[in-house]
C-alpha cells in the first residue's frame, strides 16, 4: 500500500488544551493535538519522502508511552523537542510497567524536555530505549526516577547523548544500560546529578557483547550513590582511559566474564 508522500517539512504541535481530533498543524487549542503520542502515529503514516517530521510539545505533563516503531518509508528525520529554554516544563510521566520513549527499528531525535517511569513496578519502566536496530538521539534531557534505567540500548539499538549536558534528578537500577549488542555514546559536556540519585545495580551496566563509549569526556557535577559501573559478557566501557573511580558512585566498579574498562 502506497503512502502520500511529504512535499515539505511538517511541524505537529502537541498542547494540554489540544484535542487528538484535531489535524495538529496549529499551535492552538483549536488545532494541536493532545497527546504525543497521536502525534507520533500520524507522523509514522507518511513517505518521507527526504523531509524532516518535527512535532512540538509545549509545556505540561504528559502520562504516556511514547512508542516510535519502524520500518520508515522515505528519507527524512522525526524530532520531538520540548522547551528549549527550560527542557522541565514538558515532562513524559510513563504509565504503569511502559517506558516513556520506546524506539524501535527506527530513528527518532528528541530534546528540551523531562523523562521519567515511576509508576507500577519494574519491568519496562524505562526513560528512553533504543532497540531491534533503533537510533535514538537526546539532546538536553533530564531524567527524574525510573524503575529500571534511564538509558537502555538493546538488541543492536544505538542511542546518542548529545554534548550540551543534562541533569538526573531521580534514582535507577543504571542510568546506562547496554545489553545484547546495544550501544550507548557520550558526547561530553557537563551532567549534573540533583540531590544524590542512587543506582542500585551500577550507574552504568554492559553486558552481553555491548558498549559504552565516551567520545568526549564530560563532567560531572553533584554526586550519586551505588557501584560506579559493571562491564561483563565481552562488553566494553570505554572512558578515554580515565580512572576507574571517575564515574559517579560511591562503591568500587567490576569487570567479569570478558568485560573491559579502559
């Protein structure tokens, strides 16, 4: 079945006052929609056709799952942006036993705004997951409490942090987690931990032929609680030959099983 094509980049506006009947090309209550991921849905319907789907969230909390799941028909990039002046102001607040970004066998950026999956017990309670070959980029996002990680690449998804920093105000098991070819890079800048999270299983975890890789070196503001990180399975954590007490935490690393810190 044949999809109309893009003939222009496109801007969905996503708004508390919206409504999802509505076709999300205003930014009003009259025309935004209401939900993200509506949003997300009409944007999977097109042909790309090599241009760019941006949908613009404005200021409030969102309780939703915001699954992105390819194929993608057409070249072009789908954005999820929030508020650029103040990234807290949109929060996605993830339901019971859901992530709040899921990515799948696609590509997605997202920036300027708040993530977190507090609710029900763990299980996919993840902030942002990148799996089945997905790209994810995140630029300028925070990340309050999640039940599993913050970060999670999987089955040979890749996710991206951008260089221009972001905070973690909220505990985890990780706040990376890469596992079964998953890979997670870091681009550097200043990250800042609010208020001492704890990480209950490392603050970062690779495992099962994974990496993690800081591209530059970021630094770290604030402190947090938990093993500083956990490489085995043949995955590697690669810090550009820093120390191993230079991650957040307050308790001894490991490797095993092949895992390698360098």
């Amino acid at each position: 079945m044949s999809r109309e094509q893009l003939t222009s980049n496109i801007t969905y506006y996503v708004r508390g006052d919206g409504s999802d009947a509505n076709d999300g090309l205003e930014d009003t209550a009259l025309g935004a929609f209401l939900t993200i991921q509506h949003a997300v849905d009409v944007a999977m319907t097109w042909d790309r056709n090599g241009y760019d789907i941006t949908i613009q969230v404005r200021d409030g909390t969102f309780d939703e799952c915001v699954s992105v799941k390819g194929p993608v028909v057409g070249i072009g990039k789908l954005s999820i942006l929030g508020n650029s002046t103040t990234p807290n102001n949109v929060l996605i607040d993830a339901p019971s036993g859901a992530g709040a970004i899921v990515v799948d066998n696609c590509d997605l950026y997202v920036k300027y705004m708040k993530i977190q999956a507090v609710n029900g017990a763990p299980g996919d309670n993840y902030g942002a997951q990148a799996k089945n070959k997905a790209f994810l980029s995140l630029d300028k996002v925070s990340f309050g409490a999640c039940l599993t990680a913050h970060v999670q690449a999987s089955n040979y998804g890749r996710v991206s942090i951008s260089g221009n920093g972001y905070t973690i105000s909220g505990s985890a098991w990780n706040h990376y987690w890469c596992v079964n070819h998953g890979t997670i890079e870091n681009n550097g800048g200043t990250i800042t931990l609010s208020g001492t999270p704890a990480f209950y299983t490392a603050f970062i975890n690779v495992t099962t032929l994974s990496s993690m890789t800081f591209w530059s070196t970021p630094t770290w503001s604030g402190s947090a609680t938990g093993k500083r990180y956990d490489a085995n399975k043949n995955s590697v954590l690669n810090t550009n030959g820093q120390a191993t007490t230079w991650l957040p935490g307050n308790s001894a690393g490991s490797t095993a099983t092949g895992g390698q810190y360098c």
